[in-house]
C-alpha cells in the first residue's frame, strides 16, 4: 500500500514548451499533495504545497505563474512548467500525505527528471 | 535558517558495521520525526518514523533512538549491508501545521564497503 506515482518519469523538451507533471496516490487519498525540486546531491526543497480543490500555497521565490499546480481530485495533482527554459532542469518529486492514517505520513513518488534543452 | 541539521554528511561504514546518523532540531512544536532513504534516481522512501512519546522505535535492522530534552534524534542501522548505501533524510513535521509540511535536513551519504 502507500504507493505514489508520477508521470513521465523522465522528459526531454525544447526551451520555451510547457511540461506537465502528474502525481497520483494510487491506493490511498491525498487531501494535501506536495511538489518538491531536487538538485544533484542536495536535499528536498519544498516548492508548493497543494489541498485538494483550493489554490496551492507556493514558498517564498517561487513562481507561481511559472509552476502550476493543480490538484483536481484527492488522488491527483499535476505541476505544469510554464515556459521551461535550460535552468528549470532539475529533479522533481511529489509527495502525497495519508489522510487515512494517525500519523498522516507523506509518501513520495519516484520523481521526474526534467531536462529543458 | 535550518529548522532540522543533520550531520554527518558522508558517512563511510564496512559491512557488518553500524551506521549512525545524527539530528537536531530547536522547534519544541515538532511532534513528529520521519527518516526517509533515497537511491540516487529514484523518490525518497519512508524508512521508520517516531513521536515524541517514546525514546526508541526499532524496525528490523533500523532503530530511531530519540531525546525530547536534547532535541536531538538518531538512525541506527545495525549490520550495515552495500544495499543499504543511499542517501539518508530526517524530517520533522509541526503539530501545529494543517497541510503537515515536513523541514529536511540536508541529507547524509552512506556508503557501506562490502
């Protein structure tokens, strides 16, 4: 059980194309979906946190209108890349968090390696 | 400002062995302190998970030993095995926090020589 999935797990787009990033909870509901950036041998940086049927709360710097984030169901949400340009290659990964349990666990996906040529 | 610090940041251990990873936290409102394990490429894994309420957490090869007065928490990898090399997160989450965000730190490397 607790199994996240993302999708695609790897893409490779041209600088100025939108890229979009979907995160499914697949055996269990989500009420909060968290996306997190990832640089090569750094730990999780907390882009935005998303509740299912309200707007996302982003972190400080940011971009909303860059990074998207819509959590349409309490199993899905989706992080659009808006105008990708070389630097918002990175690793991306969501985190869903089990409403169902006491302890409210956060399970993560395997990630998706963007790379903006 | 880093709300959990873990150290070290590498950590080399021979098989056999036990590998320990230590943090630290100064936020009184964190009630609850995952550790997670991450193969390069790949999301991180829950491993094992306290709260405050008891001082030890053992599952199978993985103990969290955990000190409330010194707001420090440990892992414990016992019988450290090559296939346990991965990178290492703690976390904690504040009680007072409805979405639930957790605070990482920054992560050790494990490397365990066979």
């Amino acid at each position: 059980g607790a199994v996240v999935s993302q999708h695609p797990s790897r893409v490779i787009c041209k600088s100025g194309t939108s890229v979009k990033i979907e995160c499914r909870s697949l055996d269990f509901q989500a009420t909060t979906m968290f996306w997190y950036r990832q640089f090569p041998k750094k730990s999780l940086m907390l882009m935005a946190t998303s509740n299912e049927g309200s707007k996302a709360t982003y972190e400080q710097g940011v971009e909303k209108d860059k990074f998207l984030i819509n959590h349409a169901s309490l199993t899905l949400s989706t992080l659009t890349v808006t105008s990708a340009h070389p630097e918002d290659s990175s690793f991306y990964i969501c985190s869903a968090r089990m409403a169902q349990s006491s302890y409210n666990e956060q399970f993560f996906g395997p990630g998706t390696r963007l790379t903006v040529l | 400002q880093q709300q959990v610090k873990q150290s070290p940041q590498s950590l080399i251990v021979q098989k056999g062995g036990i590998s320990i990873i230590n943090c630290a936290y100064e936020n009184t409102a964190f009630d609850y302190f995952p550790w997670y394990q991450q193969f390069p490429g790949k999301g991180p894994a829950l491993l094992i998970a306290i709260r405050p309420d008891v001082s030890e957490k053992k599952e199978g090869r993985f103990t969290i030993s955990f000190n409330k007065s010194a707001k420090q928490f440990s892992l414990h990898i016992m019988d450290s095995q090559p296939g346990d090399s991965a990178t290492y997160f703690c976390a904690a989450r504040n009680r007072g926090s409805t979405l639930g965000r957790l605070y990482f730190g920054r992560g050790t490397q494990l490397t365990v020589w066979p």
